[in-house]
C-alpha cells in the first residue's frame, strides 16, 4: 500500500515560525494604525512651526487617507501577482523613508506631500500582513485565533496613538510621532527578509492598466465627497463633484469587471454569503465604532478635562480587551458557530453603545471602565470572526485581493460613521446648546462650532457668564451623545440580525481543499499544478 505525502500548503510554516510571522505582521499593522491616530495630538505644535493655512491644514489630515482608501483594491491584487512579502517589505521601506520625510518636513506642501506617500505605503502593508497571516496558518481554529490577534491589535493600535503622541510631545518636537516610526519599520524589514515565507498567484493573469486608475479615481472621489460632507455639510459643491467622479468611475470599473477574463476585482466575491455577510458585518461595526471612539475620546478630553495622553489610556482597557476575546472567538466559534459569535459581536458592542446613552458630565470612570471593556470584546468577537471568514472564504491564489475588499469596507465603514453618526453628534449639540444672550456674535459662533469651541469660549469669559457657557457645552454634549449613542446601538443591534442570517450555515471549521478549490477559478492540473506549487512554496 503506498500513501502521498499531503501537498505543501502555499506560504504556510511549520512551528513556531509562524507565531513569528503573526508577530511581524502586527508590528507591522499597528504602525500604521498608531500613525493614523496621531497626527491630531501633533497639530497643535505643527501649526505653530509651519503656518499652514486652513485649506492646507485639512489636507495634512486627510490625504493620507484618501490615498490609502483609493490605492487598496490595486495594491490588494498587485501582492496576489508578484508576491505578499515583496510587496509588503516594499511598503514598510516606503512607510519607513516617508515617515523621516515627515518628520523632517519644512513646510505644508513638503509636508502634504510625504503624508500622501504614507498613504501609499499603507496601502501596501494593509492587506499583505492580512494574507501572509492567513496562509501562515492551515489549521482553522489557530488561523481564526491568529487573525483575531491581528485585529484586536490593529484596533488597540488607534487607542494607542494618543498614549504614544502624548508622551513624545511632552518631551520632543512634533516630527517625533513620525520619527520613530523609523527604527520599528526597519526591523520589520530586518526581520521580515528572513522569517516570512512568499506566496503569489501563480498564474494572475495579465494586469488590466485600465482598471487601475478607475478603481483610484473611483475610491478618491467617494472617500473625498464623504469626508468633505462631514467636514464642510453636503451643500459644499466639491462633495458633489467628487461624488459624481467618483461613481462614475466606479460605474465603469465594475462594468468592466464583469467583463474581463481576469479582472482586477473579481465580483464573483460578492456572490458568496459567507464574504459578503462577514464583509457587511465589518463595515457596519467600523460605522458605528468609529463614531463611538470620537465620542469617547471628546467625552473625557473636553467633558472631563483630561490631557490627551490621559484620555488615551482611559480608551485603552477596551482595544487591550482583544487579548480575552481573540482566543475566546476561536473557542465560540466552533462551539457555537460563525454566525453566532459575529451576531454577539454586535450585539455586546449594540448593548455596550446604549450604555453610553446614561452617562452625564459627572459620571465616574469606574462605572464607564465596564462598558468600555464589554465593548472592546464585541470589537473582537466581530472583526476576529469575520476577518478570517473573509480570507477563508476565498481561494488562497487571491487572497490579498480579498484583504484589500476588507480593508476598503472598513475605510469606508469608519468614514461614513464619521460624516452620518458625527454629523448627527454635532448637530445635535448645536441645537441643544442653550447660550446666555450677552455673548457676542463671535463668541455665539465659536461656542457653537463644537463642544471644544463652547469650553474654550466659555474659558475666555469671566465670572458666572463663562462657567455658564462651560455647563451649557457639557451639557449638550453629553445630551447629543445620549441619542447618538443609541442610534449607533440600534445599528448594531439590525447588524447583529443581519449576521445571524447571512452567516447561517457557514462552516465553523472550513475544510483546507475546500478553500484551495476556487469555484470561480478553474484548478491546474499535472505539470500545471506541480509548478504552481513551486512557484508558491
């Protein structure tokens, strides 16, 4: 009787070696998020030393984002061609240069433009440490657990941007939040070039150049009109100009999808259930949790009056709560299935949201700490299950294209929570503010603008009149939290509905040759699919 040895697993690792990729790989991912988060605590002293003007100041915030977002479909199938580690350690070299760039930068423009190339490299690294976990881990309930680690400290990693901020402004200069991003990329790529293993699809097909810059122009322009409606209303005509680039582009991009052979973004993804109900269920939390960090972190900082390194410790116990509920979702997951653990995802951060709704100027720490945690373990229970549905679901040969849908999702997820939840946050604050009638034109305006403006007014004035305005902004922001709190819960509350049925019937243990079988793909066979599992290996 004579027995084959199995075939080797595409970019999988034996041992211990792969709990080094997984290591690697949330370096890596936590960089990029604790960059994303704070740049906000280093405007302040930027400002004063580079002077730039309104116009300018918005744009150092948000191009790094408008690139990433347009750039992750490309990016995502570029790493499926030529290889997930290339690409990644191409990404992290660029993160690594731009961050120095940034760093050093001595004017707006420079330091608009080095903000843009971090946004490129983010693109890069994003979806490629999703894939490489992935294929590092063939064993369901390791692989589940592992990418539950990766999201937990990608969404602890935001939580950290304040803390990290916090304590290089009190002592260095504001390029210092950059900078160090500088000796941490370079021994991810130190370490990177020896442990992680390369996979690629072997046979991608030829790269459509039309598609790419449709999906660009695409994603820019949508991401654009959102952030622009959030920030300036949906009267602004650049929102809708942008919007309408934008979904032109897109228009055509996925006509033209439909139509080629090997397209850039293969729709058949969205005919699965398992992708698009774990897809769903991501943005939808990305839209919501969003909306709550902000919250949260003007809650403690303008409500409270803490500094922003105080406030970011305060949001920390719930990101470090992933350290629970990452190997929790892998024991839930194949006890009581998928659907299951991403519906009490949901549902815990739907409970945990509401609870919010109660609180008031005065309340304790001690009694939000539990929320914030039960919260934290929702985040993780959701984005562990559903991030590693998305990648299984998916033959392993397009993987990174599927990580950069993922991705795409929650950018746009996080975006619209901003510009619909937030909106309803500010508008409500405004129409809630009830100011003593011996304030000034500008002073009513300035009060108005946000609830930092109404302390920072209500600090200017003397005596009883500046407490007054002091109270009155507290007041109305506690009070637009309350209602936006539960429409947020209310959200996730229909999310959590909406996964227990498109989920249902999803596989807690999906089985390895079921996913290596791409039924939109046809398999190689004989010599085909000996050189495939070469060129992989």
């Amino acid at each position: 009787m004579t027995t084959t040895s199995p075939t080797p697993t595409p970019g999988a690792v034996d041992g211990g070696r792969r709990w080094a990729v997984l290591a690697i790989c949330c370096v890596a991912a936590a960089l990029l998020g604790i960059d994303n988060s704070v740049l906000n605590y280093a405007l302040p002293s930027l400002s004063d030393q580079l002077h730039p003007s309104s116009t300018q100041l918005l744009w150092i915030v948000d191009v790094y984002g408008f690139v990433l977002g347009g750039l992750l479909i490309f990016a995502g199938s570029l790493g499926d061609r030529i290889g997930r580690k290339r690409l990644l350690l191409m990404g992290v070299a660029g993160f690594g240069a731009a961050s120095a760039l940034t760093a050093y930068a001595d004017g707006p423009g420079t330091l608009i433009a080095s903000r843009a190339l971090l946004g490129v490299a983010g693109a890069t690294i994003m979806p490629s440490t999703l894939s490489l976990v992935r294929n590092a881990f063939t064993d369901p309930k390791e692989r589940t657990t592992a990418i539950g680690v990766s999201s937990g400290v990608g969404a602890a990693s935001f939580a950290l941007g304040p803390v990290v901020g916090g304590l290089l402004l009190d002592h260095f200069w504001w390029g210092s939040v950059f900078l160090i991003n500088v000796p941490l990329m370079a021994l991810v790529l130190a370490v990177g070039t020896v442990i992680l293993p390369e996979s690629r699809n072997p046979h991608p097909g030829r790269l459509d150049w039309i598609s790419v810059p449709l999906s660009i122009v695409g994603m820019l322009g949508i991401i654009y009109a959102i952030k622009t409606a959030a920030r300036n209303g949906v009267d602004d005509p650049a929102v809708w100009i942008s919007a309408v680039v934008g979904a032109i582009s897109l228009t055509a991009f996925l006509r033209r999808q439909r139509r080629l052979a090997v397209p850039l973004l293969d729709l058949g993804f969205f005919r699965n259930a398992a992708f698009s109900g774990a897809l769903a269920s991501n943005t939808v939390a990305l839209f919501t949790s969003s909306t709550l960090s902000l919250a949260c972190s003007l809650y403690f900082q303008v409500v409270h009056g803490w500094s922003p390194l105080m406030a970011g410790l305060a949001l920390l116990p719930g990101p470090l709560s992933a350290a629970v509920g990452a190997p929790a979702s892998s024991v839930l997951v194949h006890r009581v299935g998928r659907a299951r653990t991403v519906a009490l995802g949901l549902l815990l951060m739907s409970v945990s949201t509401a609870a919010l709704a109660r609180v008031t100027p005065h309340t304790d720490y001690w009694h939000l700490l539990p929320i914030l945690v039960v919260n934290g373990l929702g985040v993780t229970f959701t984005f562990a299950v559903t991030s590693d549905t998305i990648l299984a679901s998916v033959s392993r040969k397009r993987v990174g294209a599927a990580a950069a849908i993922s991705e795409t999702g929650m950018e746009l997820g996080g975006a619209l929570g901003i510009a619909i939840l937030g909106s309803v946050l500010t508008t409500l604050y405004r129409n809630d503010l009830r100011l003593p009638g011996q304030l000034s034109a500008d002073q009513r305006a300035a009060a108005r603008e946000s609830v930092a403006g109404g302390v920072q007014t209500g600090g200017q004035l003397a005596g009883a009149t500046g407490q007054h305005v002091v109270d009155a902004a507290r007041q109305a922001f506690t009070h637009s939290m309350h209602i936006t709190m539960l429409a947020a819960a209310a959200v996730m509350l229909v999310g959590s509905v909406f996964a227990l049925r498109m989920l249902k019937g999803v596989p807690a243990v999906l089985d390895q040759h079921a996913e290596d079988a791409d039924p939109m793909m046809p398999e190689q066979s004989g010599a085909g699919s000996e050189a495939e599992h070469a060129a992989t290996a």
